[in-house]
C-alpha cells in the first residue's frame, strides 16, 4: 500500500487494513484481508482509505454496489471488494450514508453484479 495511507490498527481484532476496520467487519472480510500489502501506485485520495488486498481478490476497494442497492435496506449486503481497476474505469462517488448506527462516507460504483455469482469481474482486473 502506498506510504502515505492511514494504517487502522483495531485492537483485538487481529488485523490491519487501510479500509476503515468496522467497515471490513461490517462486509465480513476481516478474516481475508492481509495486512501490510500496498497498490503498486499512488491511488486517488478519495480511494485511499478503502483499499484493502484480499486473499482471493487481491488489490480491491471496498464499494457499495450502488446498481444494486435498494434505498433504505441496511448497506452491509452491497459492500463487496472490488478491484482497483474495475472501479477506477466504471468511476466512483463518494457520498455519506448510514451504516448501522453511524452515517460514514462510502465509495458507491456500478459494477456488473449477478446474485447468483456476485460481482463479475473481468479477469484482467484482478491484480496480486
């Protein structure tokens, strides 16, 4: 991850990510995101703070599908990692919403998505 991004360290939770650690627990990856890996380049300043590296996705964003959500159901069924180049070529907003409890800004992008599969990914996105 590049240098400059804000490492969360949560106590207890055994991890560390650069996307907002109750925002990781929240979407459930807590458990597949490694710690300590960097985008081989610099990423906007917006994105930043939701980058995490998967396991099985590698270089992602964390994003609400936004072609996906439905207005007021709880956001945590349409936050997905998606790759870093997929959401840099779709394009992104960043907007404030409630997430239980707390309103937080979120990265929202429209991604090709099929309920049975989940997000469809174009194989030359997927950088590890």
């Amino acid at each position: 991850m590049p240098p400059y991004l804000i490492v969360v360290e949560e106590a207890g939770a055994g991890f560390s990510a650069y996307a907002p650690a109750a925002l990781l627990r929240l979407a459930g990856l807590e458990r597949i995101v490694v710690p300590g890996k960097r985008y081989p380049a610099p990423l906007p300043p917006d994105l930043e703070a939701y980058y995490c590296y998967t396991l099985d996705g590698g270089h992602s964003i964390l994003v609400a599908l936004e072609n996906v959500y439905r207005e007021g159901e709880p956001v945590r069924g349409y936050l997905v990692p998606a790759p870093v180049r997929a959401v840099l070529r779709a394009g992104y907003s960043v907007k404030q919403c409630r997430v239980g409890n707390d309103v937080r800004a979120l990265v929202w992008c429209r991604l090709p998505y099929s309920p049975e599969i989940g997000l469809l990914e174009d194989p030359g996105d997927s950088e590890y």
